[in-house]
C-alpha cells in the first residue's frame, strides 16, 4: 500500500475522470486515489468503477447520495484515509486545472522536505493562471489579498484547492468541527493549520482552467469566503470550541 492519497471529489465529470486517474497512476511515487462522487447522474461512478477494475487497490470510490459540498467531501475523504493509514493525503481536482505532474512536488515537499503542508500556489510567483476570465483572475487574487490581511497569514494564495497534509495535521485539527462547505472551506483549512503553528509552504504551480465540463464555482460560494474570513479570524481570538 502507497503512504500518499490523492483525494479527487467529483459531480458530473465524466469528461474528465478517466483521463486524470490514468495520469495520477501512471506517475512514478506510487499514488493511490480515492474518488469522492456526489450522486453524479452522468455516468461517472460507472468510469471510476472501470478503473477500481483496472487498478485494484490503487482506485478506490465513496458515494454520497447528492451534493454535500466540497468541504465535506473532503472531510470524508480525510476520514477515509486516516483509517486506513496513508501518511500524506492531497487534494485535487478532477478537471487537470491541477496538473498531475505537480503531484510529485507537493508530496516531497511534505515527505523529504519538512513541510506539514504544501500548497499549489498560483501566486507565490507571479500570476500564473491560464484561460480564467480577468474578472475571475482579479476576484481570487484579491481574496488571498483579503484573506492575508484579516488573518495575518503570509501565504499567497490562501484558496487554493490543491494541497498536500501531513497526517499529523489531519489529526490535530478537529475535522468535525470544520465548518465550512464551500470556497471558504480552503481558507478555514489553511488558518487551522497556521494557527496550530504547522510548517506550510508554497510550490509555484500553473493553474489551467477546464477544458471540458462545467466549473462549480458560484457567487454563493465566494460569499461565504468573504464573511467566512471574519468569522475564522474571531473565532481565532476568543478561542472558540473549533479552535481546540
């Protein structure tokens, strides 16, 4: 058994899915997966059901009964993975926005280099984000902006979805208590960490927009970030009981 999970929560790719678990098995350091399906009606658990086929025991699937959110698919999949033992779990999406080929870089930087956490950041080294809208560009660049100022984190991009833990972090943080679902769900996993003083680091990543399927991103979502921010950071100060 691999000590590395790559979690991929999913709804409805099954433009997508194939092609990426082919791509994250083919690399060299022996990553396992897990697919996080909400009750997609496009046949895509019948794809990852090919694949658990075609790679016994590296591709393994959990089905929710409809959309739960991003955050609690992963706090599912966080779950999922402490049982059975993996050391390291990284999130990713389904979509190849995460290139596959950073997947090696994110885990060394947790396994050989000392980090607790390592973020695909697609600003720690400019902007290097290809085929957004600007408006979409300029609306998650300011969020971390945002984000650093009310928290005091010094990370660059403070809602990226692409992220490798240590188990210890996984461990530490009551993953009961994570409150949010949404966007704001990254930035509440991040703070957590920073403020239980784990080593985070960013590995400069390029982040590609789908090719294929339909983002899941709404106004909705960045709301909840946005008002999330001040939430985390009161709760930071008067010591809530997500805090402990």
């Amino acid at each position: 058994m691999s000590d590395v999970l790559v979690i991929i929560p999913t709804y409805n790719e099954i433009e997508n899915i194939s092609n990426i678990i082919d791509a994250v098995l083919a690399l060299p350091d022996g990553f396992d997966i897990l697919v996080i399906d909400d009750a997609s009606p496009d046949g895509t658990q019948n794809a990852v059901r090919n694949k658990i086929e075609q790679y016994p025991g590296r591709v393994n699937m959990e089905c929710r009964t409809g959309k739960l959110g991003l955050g609690t698919a992963y706090i599912h999949g966080f779950k999922w993975a402490l049982s059975r033992g993996y050391q390291y779990m990284i999130e990713m999406d389904a979509d190849f926005s995460h290139n596959p080929d950073d997947l090696p870089r994110l885990y060394h930087a947790c396994k050989d280099n000392g980090a607790d956490m390592a973020i695909g950041s697609r600003y720690v080294s400019g902007v290097n984000v290809v085929n957004w809208p600007m408006g979409r560009v300029l609306m998650s660049y300011f969020a971390s902006v945002y984000v650093r100022m009310i928290t005091g984190m010094k990370l660059r991009d403070a809602t990226a979805g692409f992220v490798c833990y240590r188990r210890r972090v996984l461990e530490e943080i009551n993953l009961d208590r994570i409150k949010f679902k949404g966007y704001a769900f990254q930035i509440e996993m991040k703070f957590k960490t920073h403020f239980k003083k784990f080593k985070i680091v960013e590995v400069p990543i390029v982040f590609v927009n789908r090719q294929l399927g339909t983002s899941k991103m709404n106004s909705s979502i960045f709301g909840e970030a946005v008002f999330g921010v001040i939430q985390l950071k009161l709760g930071s100060i008067f010591k809530s009981k997500s805090f402990r």
